[in-house]
C-alpha cells in the first residue's frame, strides 16, 4: 500500500497498473474545505490592546463577523453622591464569503478613561474642574476592515474598506449642585444622544446629538468621520463610531457614535439569509470582537 498526502486543492489524476500491465486512470477534484482545520462554529475571538489586530482567512467560506464598541467612562462628584454614568458601547453583527489566506484588520476601541485627552478609536477626552465638575471620555469605535490604515479616521477617504463598525458610548458627567448625566449609548445607526446634569439654559448647555450614517448630529461640538467630538468646556467626550457622537460645553454628558453595517450586506448561503444589524448600548467594558466560521465551501 502506498500513501499520498496532498497538500493543496486542485484537479488530481490517479492510474493504476495491474501485475499484466494494463493501465486505468481516474480524475477526480480535492476542494479547499478538505484542508480546513477547522470546524463549523469556531470562533476568533479579540480585545482590545490598543493596536492592530491582523487576522489572515484559514478557508475559504462564510464568516460571521461581530464587533462591540467601548463604554464611556463614568465619573463621580465627591460632593453630593452623584454619578454620571458613562454610555454603553454598540454591537454589530454582519456576514462575508472570504476565501483563503485573505487578512482582515481588526481594531478593539478603548473604554472611556475619567481625564482623559482621548480613548483609542476615536473617543473624545473630557475636561474636568476640580473635584465636583466632573466629566469621562468618550468609548471607542471597534472596525473590521479589509486594509491597515490604523482607527477608523484613517478612512475617511477610504471608506469602502471599512466592513463593520461598532460604536462607542458617550462619557458621563457630574456636577456637585446639579446632578448626574449619563452618556449616550454607542452603537446603532445613530448614536444617542448626551444628557443635561446641570440646570444652565443658555446656548452653551445644549444637549449634544449622536452620530449618524450621514455625519455629526446638529448640536454640540461636531464630531467627524471616526472620532467624537471633543470637550470645549465641563462635559463629557463623544464616543468614537462611523461618526463620533457630538461633544458639548458646561454641563451635558457625551454623545454616542454610530455602527455601521454597509460593508456587510445580506447574503444567502445554503439557503439560509444571513442579514447583518446593528443595535445600541449592548458593551459594558472595552471593545471586541469576534469572527465565527458559518460554512466551510469547497
């Protein structure tokens, strides 16, 4: 008995001899999916770290690809007890035929950090007086993208890269007479919008929009493509997205960024319709993501 180990797909021809030496051959196929060495349903799975992820396709077939943006930070007045909480981070969840040796970009957005001048993947820092005007930084975006040009705002130009985006939360704010504001959450396909923790009423105090497909919300200090709006007085960051929720001054909470879907479109595989959405406040903590075999083709 001999033994022959093929090690790659393509068309294969087998003969035989027998002891009279008469000749028969057969042709026959070995598909990629027999090189597979992974099942239906495994998964990858990445955190954030602040970096690039790189991750190269192992087969060729269908992926579910998930990502969950960054939660705002929360803050704490030390006088009055109060807290402002920070937004949840989004959640997307989309679906790509890939073939092998393909890579595919991932990067995890940040958790808000209280003072901070900014949270990776387009979060916006926070400014805060003292102890009892307090304020967090936006979450962070979590992306897949089909090349390596760092956070999402590297894309603006390049925005048919970019497959799927998760957004992040807005940063809480507290004031230590006024209350709390909680975030707006990240995610969907517009970010929420900030809140009001103070009693001003003039136009500085304006309650800062979420992010949308189009671009920043109407009020606040604008966000861009990628990244929250930034913090020009006491409140809290924008969180990162497609576009970044909106910042404001003296008072309200950040605003969420927004997910993002379009590189994901509805497939049919094996007659089963795999069709992408995206949702806000689903994240907690930092962003993630995740990559799940659906189906192994040949």
């Amino acid at each position: 008995t001999k033994t022959y180990e093929a090690t790659e797909a393509g068309e294969y021809t087998a003969w035989v001899k027998d002891k009279y030496g008469k000749v028969s051959s057969q042709d026959f196929t070995i598909n990629q999916n027999a090189f597979c060495a992974y099942a239906v349903n495994y998964t990858w799975d990445f955190t954030y770290k602040g970096q690039v992820d790189t991750w190269t396709v192992p087969c060729n077939g269908t992926y579910q690809l998930e990502v969950w943006g960054g939660k705002g930070s929360t803050v704490n007045s030390s006088s009055g007890g109060y807290v402002g909480q920070g937004g949840n981070g989004g959640y997307s969840k989309g679906y790509k035929t890939l073939s092998a040796n393909e890579q595919l970009f991932i990067v995890c957005g940040g958790g808000g950090v209280t003072d901070s001048a900014s949270t990776y993947n387009g979060g916006a820092g926070s400014y805060t007086v003292g102890n009892d005007y307090r304020s967090g930084a936006g979450g962070g975006a979590t992306h897949i993208a089909t090349t390596d040009r760092g956070v999402l705002s590297n894309y603006n130009s390049y925005r048919n890269e970019v497959l799927i985006v998760a957004g992040g939360g807005g940063g809480g704010t507290t004031h230590y007479a006024a209350g709390q504001a909680a975030g707006g959450t990240g995610g969907g396909t517009t970010g929420g919008n900030g809140a009001q923790a103070n009693r001003r009423s003039d136009s500085n105090g304006t309650i800062p929009n979420g992010g949308t497909q189009a671009g920043a919300g109407t009020n606040g200090v604008k966000a861009t493509f990628g990244q929250g709006g930034a913090s020009t007085g006491w409140n809290g960051g924008g969180g990162g997205g497609w576009f970044g929720g909106n910042g404001a001054s003296y008072g309200p909470s950040g605003a969420g960024g927004s997910g993002y879907i379009g590189g994901v479109p509805t497939i049919v595989v094996n007659g089963t319709t795999y069709t992408p959405s995206t949702q806000n406040g689903a994240n907690a903590g930092s962003g993630k993501a995740k990559i799940t075999l659906i189906s192994i083709d040949s």
